[in-house]
C-alpha cells in the first residue's frame, strides 16, 4: 500500500489514528524494506510519519537497516531519503543516531 500515492496517504491515515500498539504492528511492516521505502516518492512519506509518531527506542529497526552496509551515505544523499535521516535525527537521541551519523 505504501509505494503508491493512494495508498500511502491510507497508511499515514491509519498511522495517526491507531494506538501506540497499533502503531507499532503497522511499523514493523516496513521491517527489511526501510531502504526501498526512503528511495520511494511515496513510501518515504510512511516512514516519516512513523518516525513522527513512534518513540525513538521503536526506530531502532529503521536506524539498523540504513546503518547496514553504509546504505545511509546513499539515502542522505537521495532526495527522498535525506528526509527520513533529517528526522532521525531530530526525533532520536543523540547516542542512538550516533552510528548513523558517523559514517
């Protein structure tokens, strides 16, 4: 649902109207995908809301997966992805984007 424009706005509905338990089920869909997601026009926008409504400790999944390989000097470079390492930033703690920053 998430990779077309439709269907994302759908996701990002279901994001803000769900419990914190709800959240997170819908997050972790998105598990092993996070780099494909932050490359995508509309994808991305999911991913932004989840790390907008989900504490910091329930982003380690995404913050592993763009770690991984150094994929993250690629997303930031994106113009989609860049977004997604901007609000890591901003929303985590500083020692948890440590790795993904220091690269």
């Amino acid at each position: 649902l998430a990779v077309d424009a439709y269907g994302c706005l759908e996701v990002q509905q279901a994001l803000e109207a769900a419990s914190d338990e709800g959240r997170w089920a819908l997050a972790r869909e998105l598990r092993g995908h996070i780099r494909e997601a932050c490359r995508c026009p509309h994808a991305n926008y999911v991913v932004q809301k989840c790390i907008t409504s989900l504490a910091p400790k329930m982003l380690q999944f995404i913050i592993d997966e763009l770690t991984q390989n150094n994929a993250v000097l690629g997303i930031a470079r994106h113009n989609c992805g860049c977004r997604i390492v901007q609000l890591l930033i901003e929303h985590c703690p500083t020692e948890q984007v440590h790795d993904l920053v220091e690269l």
